[in-house]
C-alpha cells in the first residue's frame, strides 16, 4: 500500500464515550435481525427464540424475520435453516401470528 494511503478503521455509530459501547439508538431493528441471522447459524436455538422476540418488538414484520432465517441456508445448510424456521413457528404461534395457509 502507498504510503499516502491508509486504512480506516470501520466506526460503529457509537453514543456516548466509547467506553461506554452503546449503539445508537435506532438501530434495534437492524441488530435484532442481525442476531437472528448469527444465532440461527450458529445454532443456538433458545437464544435465537428470545431474538425472534425481540426483532418483532422492535418493529421486524414476520415475514422479515422468517425470510433472514431463510437466507442463512447458504450458510448453515438446509438442516439448520429448518430448526430456525420451527423456533420462529413457535414464537409466532405463541404470540398467535401464525397463520396456517
């Protein structure tokens, strides 16, 4: 890399010092499907159940949250994907959003 150029490190939308690591407020919406997608790869199902929550409180619609599941496939594979989706049935079965087609 030439000298007069540099790279810049990737700032997150801090509030506050930056000890204090909170996000901007705002975000929730955004976070809460980034969580969903990193706990459905990950597998880590009861935490994922509290997110799927979590992103509904926040404003995600169903569809949202079942399609960011869904799209983890590429990542966690067709097995994964399916315990996801079952985890986000349950969530919306339990706050009576499910609707059988």
């Amino acid at each position: 890399m030439p000298p007069h150029q540099t790279l810049s490190t990737p700032r997150l939308p801090l509030e506050g010092s930056a000890e204090e690591g909170r996000l901007k407020k705002g975000n929730s919406y955004t976070l809460e499907l980034c969580a969903v997608a990193a706990l459905t790869v990950l597998q880590r199902l009861e935490e994922l159940r509290l997110h799927i929550g979590a992103a509904l409180n926040v404003g995600a619609t169903k569809e949202e949250v079942a399609e960011v599941i869904f799209q983890m496939m590429t990542y966690g594979g067709v097995p994964t994907t399916v315990e996801g989706l079952k985890i986000c049935k349950a969530v919306l079965e339990e706050r009576r959003l499910w609707q059988e087609t």
